[in-house]
C-alpha cells in the first residue's frame, strides 16, 4: 500500500513548499506495477526501498508474465535490499539496485510463506495480524 500511494503522498508534501521528502521502506512487497508506473514512483519517491526475507514468496507474486487481467506486466521498482539468512543483527545482505536484479538470486522452488511471516525475528501471528512477537530464535522478553 505504501508503493502504491507513495506517487500521492510526495505530491501532497511537495505541494506544502517545504522542502521535505518522504522515504518509504517495504517488507515483502509483492510486485505492484508496470514500467510506468514504476517510473512515477521512483520519481516521485527516489528514496525507497524493498526489503526482502531470503525466499519470501510474497515478494515473487505475481510471477512475470502471469498478468491474466491486463495487458502490463508487473515488475518491481529498485532498490531491493536482500536477505539470505536468518536477519538476525549484524548478518549480510545483499543491495540490488537494477530492476529485477535479486530475482536471478531467488531459487522458485524454495519459495516459502514462512519467511514472509518473520522479519527480523519478529513473527506475525495469522490468528492476530495487529500484533507482531519476537520469533523464538530471538532474545526473550522479561515481563514485570
């Protein structure tokens, strides 16, 4: 959602003459436009970045190609910032800055719900999709 009304929003700020800028940080975005649409929101948005949880199905949806409704393909905009491990603190990552570049990285046949449910050690929990709770590899939480 926040690609998608990422165009409007920078409109609105910059129509406020005040020189700020709006930044937009993804988990797990699906792709979400054409090349035109694309196009407009890195203008719009030059600071924006996806992040990615090494074979987060949702990332890859839809496949390029499987557009039945229209006759664009979806693509995803740059930058896509790639984890292949655990994103635990301190792990690398891996920074594609052309279209499509971490896509050659992904192996389809290990997609996987899972590693779109944890970022960062924190887990969504589908019985309550408003709280978010540290995975069990994180560290505990004390409660008083």
């Amino acid at each position: 959602m926040s690609a998608l009304a990422g165009p409007k929003i920078a409109k609105i700020i910059a129509s406020k003459k005040n020189n700020r800028k709006i930044s937009i940080y993804t988990f797990g975005e699906p792709r979400v436009g054409d090349h035109h649409f694309n196009s407009v929101l890195e203008g719009s948005v030059p600071e924006i970045y996806r992040i990615i949880h090494k074979h987060d199905i949702v990332a890859q949806i839809p496949p390029p190609g499987m557009t039945p409704f229209t006759k664009s393909q979806y693509f995803h905009h740059k930058t896509e910032i790639w984890y292949n491990n655990d994103m635990t603190e301190g792990v690398p990552f891996m920074i594609c800055s052309k279209k499509n570049e971490c896509d050659e990285t992904f192996v389809k046949t290990h997609a996987n719900i899972n590693d779109h449910l944890t970022y960062f050690n924190l887990k969504i929990q589908l019985n309550n999709l408003q709280q978010c709770v540290p995975s069990s590899k994180s560290s505990k939480i004390r409660k008083n």
